[in-house]
C-alpha cells in the first residue's frame, strides 16, 4: 500500500478511489506501528482496522482468527460460534517463497489461512495452542466429523517429519468425553455450579420444611423439594416469595396472599411434580431408545426422536399431576372422593400442564437444535443444562395459563 516514505502509492490511491461501496482497509501488521501519517490518509478513504502481532507466528494467528461481522472478511477459524472443519495452510517462515505459492491456492475458496513456523525441528507454542485450541470433538463415534486439515508447504528439509506429525496429532479428533478437565467449556462450568445451587436449595427447603412448615402435606413439601432441583436459586426464591411471613397467618395455611403471588405458587404447584416427570420421562426414553413410527404421510416430521419425546413427556407429566399428585394434595382440604377431586380437577391440570409444557419444550428444542452443534447425549452436561433453561422458560409461560385459571377461580395459590 506505501512505499518506504511511508505515503500510499498512487496506484493504492487510485484503486481505493475506484471503489464505490463502503470501503473497509485491513492493515496486518503489528498493532501501532503504522505511523499517523498513513492511517489518517487511509481513514480518508474509508475504515480502517489493524490486525496482527509484532511476533510473525502469533501474527499469522491473529489473521486467521479475525472476522469482521459488518463486512463478513476474515477466516473466522476460532470463537464460541465457529463449527466445521478447517482447512490451513502452514509454510515455513525464513523462505518467503512458499507463502507466495501457498496463495495461488486461496483462489479456490477452499485452502486458508496461512500460518508460518520459524524453525524446522520444532513448533512454537504459540501454534501448539493454537491447534489446540480449534481441535475438534466427536460425541458418539469420530466418524460424525468434522475433520481439520492441514498443508505443508515445503518438504522435510524446511518443516521436518517430527513437526508435520505434531501438526497432524494437534488437529486430529478427540473423544469429548475423555478430555478431563480441558473437556468442561465455560458454559458446562456454569451447569455445574447450577447443579450445586439447586441440590443445595432442595437441602435447605427440606430443612425448613420440616422444621417450619408443619401445616404443608407431605406431598406438598415433597412438590418443593423437587421444584428447587429442576429450578435451583429461581426455586428458592419463589418459595421465599410464596411463604414470606406464613409463621404469622392462620394455622391452616389459608393465609392471604396477592394474585401475583397466588398465581407464583399455583404455577410452582404443579412444576413441582410436572417436571422432574417431564425430565426423568425424556432421560429415560433417550436412554434405553424410542421404538420408531415410520409414516410417509404429512405427519412424518411427528415421529422424529424429538417430537416422540416431547410427546410422551407430556402426557407423563399431565397423568402424574392429575392421578397422583393433585388428589393426594387436595385430600387434605376437602372432603370428596379420589375419583371425584381426578375428575373435578382433571382440565385444570391440562390446561396448566400444557402451558408450562409450551415454554419448556419449545425452549428446550430451539435450544438443542439451534445452538448446539451436535444433540447432546442425555448423560452430558449440555443436555441437562438445556433442560435447566428450558425450566425457566417454562416458569414464564405456565404463570401467563395459571393467571388465567387463577381469575376464573378454577385454581387455588394459597396452599
């Protein structure tokens, strides 16, 4: 772009001026080093962004992971949003030569980017962890992909057979599962915190519940307890908000309490038992396999694993409400038969169960399908912690039905 007085060529001026559109200039030098001279002429003739590093290997690194999402420009090869294979090319360093020839093949949109080792015997670490860093993982078996791949350019004598075999054990495949503790990203770390926060609120609601909380059933203590496991610290905060000054009111528990709150607890009501069911049910039919419907007909994509899944979840979940949890909980305030409180109470669940079941679900596959690279395996973190933010979710959308039952009086929130 500039010649050794450090001003543009004439030629650089008159290609950037030929330019209609909205330029954008990449500069890939070390970061500062070019003089305020130039980059105020370049700013002229539109944005202008530096890329790289004073070190040649980590700048060649530091181009081969930029990406400008307004212009869509660069390889983009690491970030929580980069999946597929990729493809590289690795030159050696003192012969400025290869990388020239390396270039001819970027012509076909397939080869890229270039990186560069400046010894023959030995990789720099900066490389080492860079390979290390867009390694690829396979799930269930290594056939599923996706496969890096790497060029050489040059024979033994400019990057020898030690270094190629190391590039080529740095990009092979790895078993997810058998990493330790390089296999737990960030997001995983955060499940299993999550994980600890809920097991320690089902610990402390159990405390208080039986030391408190004498009124409550035992089926609604047990509803509770479940709750803060697939809720965690949302758990124990709607049972903080339910039971806020309960010690003071009336010995039978009918205490008064806002809509807003009524409606809180009637919703947890029926989670409590709703789904951990809805959970166990897709863990259990994940784990041992689904039998299969096949249908040719307009209703095929209804018998995929998934929607199978959904299904039966649900169904699971509204049974367990309305024939074990409901009449059992409601025993202990009113007078009339099992089969008289199932059917009395019968479309109050459905209704309640499928709004919760709205969110849930819907969250849980746009979750899995949209986010995650590959469908976690029931025994994974991801896909406990897809259930995790599918439960909220669910709070939200099964409070938006229970408000609705809870104004037609169809639904009690002061138990």
């Amino acid at each position: 772009f500039f010649n050794g007085d450090e001003k543009l060529l004439n030629e650089t001026k008159a290609y950037l001026s030929n330019i209609e559109e909205d330029r954008a200039i990449y500069l890939v030098n070390p970061p500062n080093s070019t003089s305020a001279t130039i980059l105020n002429e370049l700013n002229s003739y539109g944005k202008v962004q530096e890329v790289g590093h004073i070190d040649p290997v980590r700048n060649a690194i530091e181009f081969a992971g930029f990406f400008d999402a307004s212009t869509n420009f660069g390889w983009r090869t690491t970030g929580a949003t980069v999946d597929g294979a990729k493809r590289l090319l690795v030159a050696p360093q003192n012969d400025w030569r290869f990388a020239l020839i390396g270039t001819q093949f970027f012509s076909g949109g397939v080869f890229g980017p270039m990186l560069i080792t400046p010894e023959t015997n030995k990789l720099p670490a900066a490389l080492e962890k860079f390979y290390f860093s867009i390694q690829p993982d396979w799930w269930i078996t290594p056939a599923e992909g996706p496969f890096n791949h790497s060029w050489i350019l040059g024979n033994i004598d400019f990057i020898s057979y030690p270094v190629q075999s190391r590039i080529n054990f740095l990009q092979e495949i790895r078993n997810y599962e058998n990493l330790g503790d390089q296999g737990v990203s960030g997001l995983e770390a955060m499940i299993i915190v999550w994980y600890a926060l809920a097991v320690s609120s089902a610990i402390w609601v159990w405390f208080h519940l039986t030391s408190r909380m004498f009124q409550l059933s035992p089926f609604m203590k047990l509803s509770w307890v479940l709750l803060m496991l697939v809720l965690g610290p949302i758990g124990l905060w709607t049972y903080y908000t339910c039971y806020r000054g309960y010690g003071h009111q009336v010995a039978s528990g009918n205490f008064p309490r806002p809509r807003w709150v009524q409606t809180l607890a009637a919703t947890c009501s029926t989670i409590g038992y709703g789904m951990p069911t809805m959970i166990a049910t897709a863990f259990i039919l994940t784990f041992f396999g689904l039998p299969l419907f096949l249908s040719y007909g307009p209703f095929f994509a209804l018998e995929s694993h998934m929607a199978q899944s959904v299904f039966w979840s649900y169904l699971a979940a509204i049974l367990v409400n309305a024939f074990v949890f409901v009449p059992l909980m409601l025993a202990f305030k009113e007078n009339s038969s099992y089969w008289d409180t199932v059917k009395a109470n019968w479309l109050t669940v459905v209704i309640s169960m499928t709004a919760i079941s709205l969110g849930m679900m819907s969250a849980m596959w746009w979750i899995m399908m949209e986010y995650l690279v590959m469908m976690p395996e029931e025994e994974n973190l991801l896909w406990w912690g897809s259930m995790y933010a599918a439960n909220v979710v669910g709070l939200f959308t099964g409070y938006i039905g229970n408000w609705l039952l809870i104004i037609r009086g169809e639904k009690k929130g002061r138990m």
